[in-house]
C-alpha cells in the first residue's frame, strides 16, 4: 500500500482508534529491521515500556516477524501484517488479535472462555423455549384465581394450591438461572468432584436444546461413586461439548434421511486401572478420514453451520491437563462412540 505523508497521518489517526495492538516498524532494504516507528495506544497497553525501549525494538520486531521480513514470511496465530511504502520508505504495519502471542495458560483460558460464550449462544433460544411451558402455567393460574373470585370458590385448599403451583414454577426458572449462573462462574481451584454427578449436572444444563430436539438421552452410572479432582465447569464443559456434537450428528442425520428415534447413551464403566465415560449416539457418524482431524484446533466438519472448531480440540486439552485423562474415538459410525479414561491416580 502506497501512501503519501498526509495519508500516512489519517492512516495512523484511523488505527489509534483500534481496541487491536498495532505496531509501524521501519525496513531497511532486503526486508531487515531498522526501528519500531510507532504503535497505537492499545499496543502501548499490551507491551511493556521496556519491551518497547529495547534495541528500539528490535525484540519485539523478531518475536513478530523474525529478522527479517519477506512478503508473506509470517505465518503466526493472531498476527497479521500490512506492507506500506511512503516514497522510497518500506513500513510494516503489524496487526495483533487481543490473544495472539499468548503463553498456553491465557490461551487455555481464552479458549474456554470462548466455548463458553458459543455454548451460550447455542443455549439461549432453548432456555426461552425451556421456560416459556412455566411462565404460560403461572400466566394461567393467575386467570383460574380471577376466575375463582368472581364465582365465590377462594378457598384456602384452593389458594393453598395456587400457591404451591406457582411457588413451583418460579423455583424451576430460579434454579435454571442459577445452574447457568454457576456454569458461566470461572473456576478458582481444583477440586473433588463425582464423575456421574457432573454428566447429570451437564445434561440439565443442556436439557431444553435436548428435549427441543425430540433427542432421547438414556445414562447408565452405577451405584459406586467415582471420584476425579480437577475444575468443575471445565469437566461441565467437556461433556457439553460431546453433547452438542451428539446433537448436531442426529439433527444432520434426520435431515438427510428423515425422522428416526434419536438417541444419546452416557455410561460409565469402572476397573482396576480407572474409569470409562462412554458417549454413544446413533447420528450421521464421522466423516471417513476425519478421525484424528476432529481433535485439531478450529477444525470443524459443521463450519457451514456455525461449528467453532475448537469444542473436541479442548474436551482433549482440558482432560490431559487438567485430570490427566484422555478422549478418543472409538467407533466412528453407526453408532459413533466417544471414549474418555480416567486414570485411577486422578
């Protein structure tokens, strides 16, 4: 992009305003850095002062770039680059994304912080359909009381009852609120937790997408407990993910094919050397060739239908590092199965 020196300052004027860390360095010829020309206000944020003072940042130019720059020579998450030549002068301009550069910990955080929010907006139109049935029953009884004056019936059996109706419904929407409240809280430390405890407190979350669905889920957990430490809302968010995909591999297989008895199959199995969470569905199954491929990062066989990509990818990373576990595919189609192994140490 070739600018003059009038453009150069609305241009600059144009990236102060971006919530992107953005950064102008100077080339010599042969793509070699010469300084770090200037840098929004949100880059001034990101790094700092010593960062930016050193080797008038020559670091940072080789952190983003490495030594040198040849068109097209970075290929790093998050960071994108602009060529810009004013007169004979050759500019980088280097856009960042908020996360790029990350250490592993803030980027397990954003990731799951990420599936959080693409859980949650898959969930909202369900939750409206979830408590629409005991807001129409609450709306009704307030008639059947109106009802009840005009034709002299209020007894105190039958306000009694009006109100053990209602107090029911507004505990049922107090404590959907209240399991998407916990959901959505970031966990603070590892903990105890009961495996089967965890896939119920999972499928409740996700009950009104299932049940909106005509998907029947049926959970085998034996009687013995088993327990796991680790993060809770991180193991919540490992069994939504299977769920939806579950979800999603039966919607796309009844489109294709037609009305069928949609099923979902949660059992735990227990040995000597830990503890099995079988997953099994009878949709469309995985694609051939896919089989490693669903565990990559922003790789989705669903993108067309708004799949993130990243669900399978940190189900894996969060078993590994958080619980010492594993996923893998069993079986993967007709039915599909999805295997998760506990260790017996965690």
């Amino acid at each position: 992009m070739a600018l003059g020196s009038k453009e150069l300052s609305l241009y600059q004027s144009l990236l102060e305003l971006s919530r992107e860390p953005i950064l102008l360095f100077s080339l010599q010829k042969g793509g070699r850095f010469r300084s770090l020309w200037w840098l929004n206000g949100a880059a001034r944020e990101r790094f700092r002062e010593s960062e930016i003072s050193k080797r008038h940042g020559a670091d940072l130019f080789e952190r983003l770039v490495g030594k040198r720059y040849e068109k097209g020579s970075t290929s790093k998450e998050g960071v994108r680059i602009e060529e810009i030549l004013l007169g004979s002068e050759h500019y980088l301009a280097i856009f960042l994304a908020p996360w790029a550069l990350e250490g592993e910990e803030e980027e397990h955080r954003r990731l799951l912080e990420q599936n959080k929010m693409a859980k949650m907006g898959e969930m909202i139109g369900a939750i409206a359909h979830q408590w629409r049935q005991p807001l129409s029953s609450i709306k009704l009884l307030a008639q059947d009381l109106l009802e009840a004056y005009r034709f002299n019936e209020l007894t105190l059996e039958y306000l009694t009852g009006i109100k053990s109706d209602v107090s029911r419904h507004v505990d049922y929407l107090a404590e959907t609120i209240e399991d998407f409240r916990n959901f959505y809280k970031a966990d603070r430390e590892k903990k105890p937790l009961e495996l089967g405890r965890t896939i119920k407190e999972a499928i409740k979350i996700a009950e009104a997408q299932i049940q909106l669905s005509l998907i029947k889920v049926n959970l085998e957990i034996p009687s013995e407990e088993v327990w796991v430490m680790g993060y809770l809302n991180e193991l919540k968010q490992v069994f939504l993910s299977l769920l939806s995909n579950s979800r999603d591999a039966l919607l796309a297989k009844a489109r294709q094919e037609g009305a069928f008895e949609m099923e979902i199959k949660i059992s735990l199995e227990i040995d000597s050397t830990g503890t099995r969470v079988i997953f099994w569905d009878n949709g469309e199954g995985v694609k051939e060739g896919d089989e490693e491929r669903i565990f990559e990062r922003f790789y989705s066989s669903r993108s067309e239908q708004g799949g993130t990509g990243i669900g399978l990818y940190l189900a894996r990373k969060i078993l590994q590092k958080s619980f010492g576990a594993s996923i893998s595919l069993a079986h993967s189609r007709q039915p599909t199965i999805f295997e998760l192994f506990f260790p017996l140490r965690s």
